[in-house]
C-alpha cells in the first residue's frame, strides 16, 4: 500500500509540475536563467514547509516512523518528491555551464538552492507560528 500512495502522490505531483512549468514559460518573458523549474523548485520547497508544520508542527525524523504515515507517502515524499526536481535543477546548470554562461550559471544555483531552503523554512515557521 505504501508504493501505491507514493506511486499516486508523485504522479499527481510530476502532472502537477509539468503544468506550472509550461503555464511559467507561457507567462513569463524568457530570462538569462531557467525561471520555470526556479519557480516550481521553490513553491514546492514552500509546500513541502507547510506540510511539515500543519501535519507535524517541526520536520520529523525519519527514525520516527514517518514511513508508515500515509500523508507523509502521499503528499511529502510522492507529491513535492516529484513536484520539485533536482535532475531537471541539474541538467538546467550543466547546460549553462556548456554554453559558458557563467554568471547565469551562478544566479541559477544560488537563487535554486538559497530560494527552496528559504521557501521552505518560511513555510514551517511562519505556519508553526499562525497555527
């Protein structure tokens, strides 16, 4: 039953993810950096941060038996697990790195993995605090 909420969880969050990115790229003026995956990155780290504070009020451990939960299947590990995506993160900064785009490059890391970490702990903390 787990492989299924997760298998679920990640379907609804990879269609999820696809149609934010192409609604992104339609809406928004092309940029030296990739904005969509930038943008779906940092929501779901947001998302991903109230989960955690409306299911669990803090980030639980994973010793915790965490694995056994289903809304933790469902939605933390299946739907942000394939909503957000490091190999697409990835793939995105070695294609600037090839084209030697080198301040692209580096606004692209930095905005990916200080944006997500910051979304992420405002979303715990800010709805730790109004809940």
């Amino acid at each position: 039953m787990n492989i299924v909420l997760v298998a679920l969880g990640g379907g609804l969050g990879a269609v999820a993810r696809y149609l934010l990115g192409v609604w992104i790229k339609e809406h928004t003026k092309q940029r030296s950096i990739p904005t969509a995956m930038l943008y779906v990155n940092i929501l779901g780290s947001l998302g991903l941060g109230v989960f955690f504070a409306l299911g669990y009020r803090s980030i639980p451990f994973l010793e915790s038996g965490i694995y056994d939960e289903w809304a933790f299947l469902f939605i933390g590990l299946g739907f942000f697990g394939a909503f957000t995506t490091f190999s697409t993160f990835s793939v995105e900064a070695i294609t600037l790195a090839q084209k030697k785009k080198w301040k692209p490059l580096i606004l692209y890391i930095t905005y990916s993995i200080v944006g997500s970490t910051l979304a992420f702990i405002i979303g715990l903390y800010l709805f730790i605090w109004l809940c």
